[in-house]
C-alpha cells in the first residue's frame, strides 16, 4: 500500500519537461540569442516599444520571450545585465502564477470582436503595483478582421504603462496595418548542436543515460523546435525506462537505420537487383511505408552529394560516427550518378500518392536505381557524358524526293554486273564547279568513252560520289562527320560495345507513295480474310485510296456502313503502315464518296426521348402505365 501512495504522488507531482524546464530568463533561452540580447539592452537603456510582434515555428522559444520580458521589466530588482532577480514580490507572483499584470489571451479560442472588446477595457486601469500591464495575446492571426480593425486604435496610441506582446506561427496571416504598430522580432529555428546541448543537460539533471548518438536522432526528428524534442524525450524515456539508446530511439521513433541505406546503394552500384529487392522486402517487413523509404534514401543521397565537395560538408547533418562512413561512400560514387538517382527519387516520392499499387511504385523506383550506372556508362565517352541526340551540323528535313544526276548512266549500268535489287545503296552529292581540264577524273573518262567525241568547251559537270553499303552485313557503317573530332552517342556506343550489343541506326521516315501504300492496303486486306473478318476484307477491297500530301492519305468509300467497318480497323491499320514507311506521323481520314445517298433506318436516327414518343404513339397503354406509375424515364 506504501509503495502504491508513493507511485501515485509521483504521479501527482510529474511535470513535462517542457514546462519543468521552460527558460526563467534571457540567459537560459535556447537559440535566439539575437533576440535577447536585443530585448536585454531595450531594458537596460529604458528604449521599450508599446508594441512587440514575435513571430516564428513553433516551440522556439516566443511565448516564453514575452513572458521573461512581462516579468523583467516590472522587477523592482534588476540585475546589471538587464535580468530579472526572481526574489522581489513581482517575480515571486509571476512564477506562482499570481501576478495581476500580466494578462495572457489565447487568439485561437478568443477571436471575435467583443473578446477584443474586454481587453480594450482592461487596457485603460492602470496597474496597482509594477511600473507596466502586459497583455501577451498567442496565434494573433487567428483573430477575425473585425477584431484586428477594433485593435488597431488602442495598439497605435496605448497608455503609457500597457505593452502588448503579440505571438503568432503566420505572419503573412496578420493584417499589414498591425504590422506598421509593432516591433517585429523573427524567431528562428534551433540548431540541432544546440538542442543536443540542451537535451544533454536535462538528462544530466535527471539522471538518465543517454547516448549522444540518440540525442543527436531526436533533434533530427524535432526539426528545429524544442518543445517537439522535450516531449519526444519524455516519451522515449518512458518507452525505454530512463535509458536511452541509439537503436531503441530509432525503433520507437520509426525511423529506419543509415545501414540500410548504405547497402542498398552498394547493391545498386553492384546492379545486383535481387539483393536490393531483398533488402526492400526486409524492410517492408518491419513496418516501414513505401514513401517513408523512398524520402529517407532520398536524404541519404542528398548528404552523399553534399559529402562530394569539403566546402559544402558542413551542411551533412547526421549522427555522430557516421561522417567518415558517408564520406567514404560518398568518394565511391559519381555526382552524375547521385544526381540522376535523387530525380529519380523525387519523381517517385511525388507520383506515390496517386499510385495503386504502393509497392510496386517503389520497387520500379528501385529497379530503375539498379541499372542506373549501366546507363552512365552507356553514355559515357572517355569519363565525359555524351548528350543524346547531339548533331555535328543542323539536319534539314526533305519535302520532295530529289532524283539523283549520274554521269554516263547508260554507259556505267551497262558495264555494271548483274546485281539483285536491294543490294546497294547510293548516297549522290552533286556539285554545280567546273570540271578541270589538267586532270580528268573517272566519271570524264566515262563519259569521253562513251561520245568519242572533241573535248568541247568547259562546262560544269556533275561529279557523283558514290557510297555502297551492303544490306547483308552485319556491321553497320559509321556516317561521315563533319567536324573531325566530334563524336555523336551513336559512335561512342560502336567504338565502345560494338561487338556486345547489336547497334542499328532507326531507318530514315519514307514518304506516302501510291504504289507501296497499295501494297500494304492489299497485305492488310488479306490478313483480315485470314482472321474470316470477310465484311471488311470486302470493303478494304472495293476501297479507294488518295494520296494529300507526304503524310497523309484519304479512304473513299461507298457508304456509312463501309466507313464504319474502315473505322474498327483503323488503330491496327495505321499502326501497321506506319510501320511499312517507318514513319509514325502517318495519319488517314476515311471518307464517303458523294453517290447514292445511303437509307439510313428511322431508328437509328431518332434518340432515345423521340424512341419512347414514338412507341407511346403508337402503344398509347405504354405512356397511360408510365403515368399512372409515375414513372421518371432516364433518357
């Protein structure tokens, strides 16, 4: 029974460490030493304003500025420093909660105009005992435009003995007129060096054993506020039964461990996919959600790209012991594979709301991480990136087929062997100079053959150069490069992997000519007979085809019903001529040719409102049973 009086006056008597250890004066304020020091001399050189405005996060440290301000300026007893003594009858009142000149308003709950109203009238009694009446109102900007309006005379003109401290999250939230009547102080974010420094002296108070590695997690986790962090320490303190620990902090604060991610990069950079899948899988079994996985690697490569320059090694923000670690991984990685990988990252963590099936997102993130370095090195040329699509000069693109000018045709195709059509290709380059007359060349020679014939003036003479690339080699000859030097992607992959991957140039796109689209035509047709599709197959065949211009062509037919048969087919036909002329911007429109006019039925042309009117007309019972019922027909 003792013991269970002692547990509950223990319990009676806890206090949360944000309030047992709330700052009592400047000095032991946490972070914001630009604005205590600015508050410390205001007091000391008697400069106050009417009016503060301290704006900032939360749990950094506003409301207990305005309420170390309320209680050191009506100290009868202050230090040299600008401090409160904490032993005159003023502050012994503040801290017992007692005093009559510090009036705290919540803004959130109290934000209409008569709760402004009140404090208006309260404003105008001047203090019993303190030289100044502090009114501290919290989350200001939660008051209502018509309770800012009826603030704004008293907050310009106060009486001399009233200050008002106002506290808000949201500056931009507060009206610009408030603004001009105070004297703004921003707050901001405490490192995280100084909350393990204050988290360490209050687990030194309290006689809990802390790993600084674990202190070092939960400043992390707080993101900058110290109230967050306070209130995070007591529950861990609870979960761990006064000892903390680097991995128990993690396991109650559902983080996951830098190791994890240390051997998730390895196993990508090793393109061993079935360790990170694994690794993955393991880590879904714990608990771990797919968007938590997919920030926490993000971040992970973040401080890796940030450990790659020593000037930039400041900002790397993690635990104790784990600096020398990431920035020998980060020496083993490429920046062009750390940035790559962080877009990816990105794109993943921002597409992952909208994906269904949550794991499979992150494992395609993952799988695309894997073979990321082979990519890279795809691209790369002598340790240098390569840009895909580079051009040694401007391509132009052709509108008309250009025929080709041979010297002494007749003569060269009649000397030539036989060849089978399809063999050759021949690249013709014609050039408008004169021909000289010192050194003749082959294809003057041919020609001078082929006439016997005086050697007539100079006139200018088309000289053919000829390249033949055989169709049947498996070897793809390298275009010629105008600028020496110069390498495209095309050519580095060749030099490169030539003999591991089978690299082909894409076909150039052909335009529409009437002869090979009425091929594929034809080879379409037959292959719908084939699939005993016989309605389309006739009408593909009685079809008629016209040619617009390179890139699109017209299908005439005969009626409405043949336009719809052309229409079912149209996706797999395009798809297959495209194909034929390696030209994906080949479109068609199927036409009705003026002739007979097709008889559409009358009930395929009425709607489904003048169906049922018909009907009722003709079956006057069907419309009597739809009234009588009170029928709502959905048309």
């Amino acid at each position: 029974m003792l013991t269970f009086e002692r547990v509950q006056k223990a319990m009676d008597n806890f206090v949360v460490s944000a309030r047992k250890y709330r700052p009592q004066n400047f000095n032991t304020v946490v972070g914001q030493l630009h604005i205590t020091t600015t508050l410390k001399n205001a007091i000391k050189n008697n400069q106050l304003a009417h009016a503060f405005l301290f704006c900032g996060p939360r749990g950094v440290g506003k409301t207990t500025c305005a309420r170390i301000l309320a209680k050191t300026i009506n100290c009868t007893n202050q230090t040299p420093e600008g401090e409160a003594c904490n032993s005159c009858n003023s502050c012994v009142s503040f801290d017992a909660g007692s005093s009559m000149n510090i009036h705290e308003l919540d803004a959130a709950s109290n934000n209409s105009v008569d709760d402004i109203r009140t404090l208006v009238e309260q404003v105008r009694f001047a203090p019993q005992a303190g030289k100044y009446k502090v009114y501290i109102v919290d989350e200001v900007h939660m008051l209502s435009a018509s309770a800012f309006n009826a603030f704004l005379k008293t907050l310009e003109e106060p009486p001399p003995y009233a200050i008002f401290i106002l506290a808000t999250t949201e500056k931009h939230k507060i009206l610009p007129t408030i603004l001009s009547r105070c004297q703004i102080f921003d707050f901001k974010r405490i490192t995280n060096n100084d909350t393990v420094e204050h988290l360490q002296e209050i687990v030194d108070k309290e006689s809990i054993k802390a790993e600084k590695a674990a202190l070092q997690v939960i400043a992390q986790k707080s993101e900058g506020c110290m109230r967050d962090s306070l209130s995070i320490l007591d529950k861990i303190v609870s979960f761990t039964n006064g000892t903390l620990t680097y991995q128990n902090t993690l396991e109650h604060l559902n983080i996951l461990d830098d190791d994890y991610y240390f051997k998730l990069l390895e196993a990508m950079q090793q393109q061993d996919l079935s360790a990170a899948m694994l690794l993955f899988d393991q880590i879904n079994r714990k608990g771990f959600e797919g968007d938590l996985v997919l920030n926490g690697f993000a971040e992970f490569i973040r401080n890796l790209l940030v450990c790659k320059d020593p000037k930039s090694a400041a900002l790397l923000e993690v635990v104790e012991g784990l600096q020398e670690k990431y920035t020998a991984t980060a020496q083993r990685a490429g920046v062009s594979f750390l940035v790559s990988a962080l877009n990816i990252l990105n794109e993943a963590e921002i597409n992952y709301k909208m994906a269904r099936n949550k794991r499979l997102h992150v494992e395609l993130a993952l799988i695309k991480l894997n073979f990321l370095q082979q990519a890279i090195e795809l691209s790369a040329d002598g340790g240098q990136l390569v840009k895909k699509k580079r051009l040694d000069q401007p391509i132009a693109f052709h509108t008309k087929a250009v025929p080709p000018i041979q010297m002494g045709g007749a003569a060269a195709a009649s000397n030539a062997p036989n060849k089978p059509a399809g063999t050759d290709a021949k690249l013709y380059v014609e050039s408008t100079k004169p021909a000289a007359t010192d050194a003749p060349k082959p294809t003057q020679q041919v020609a001078a053959s082929q006439s016997n014939s005086s050697v007539a003036a100079p006139k200018p003479i088309a000289t053919a150069v000829t390249t033949t690339i055989p169709t049947g080699s498996s070897k793809l000859i390298p275009p010629v490069a105008s600028g020496a030097g110069k390498k495209g992607l095309l050519d580095t992959l060749r030099e490169k992997y030539g003999d591991q991957y089978a690299i082909q140039e894409v076909p150039d796109a052909e335009v529409l000519n009437m002869e090979k689209l009425q091929a594929c035509w034809n080879e379409y047709t037959k292959n719908l007979e084939q699939q005993l599709k016989h309605s389309s197959a006739g009408t593909f065949r009685i079809a008629r085809l016209t040619i617009e211009d390179e890139i699109h062509f017209n299908v005439l037919v005969g009626s409405l019903t043949s336009q719809k048969f052309v229409e079912q087919e149209k996706m797999m036909l395009l798809e297959h001529i495209q194909k034929a002329f390696f030209n994906p911007g080949i479109m068609f429109q199927v036409l009705v040719e003026a002739g007979e006019q097709e008889e559409v039925p009358a009930h395929l042309r009425m709607n489904s409102r003048q169906k049922f009117e018909r009907i009722a007309e003709q079956f006057p019972m069907v419309k009597e049973l739809k009234d009588r019922l009170k029928l709502e027909i959905d048309y």
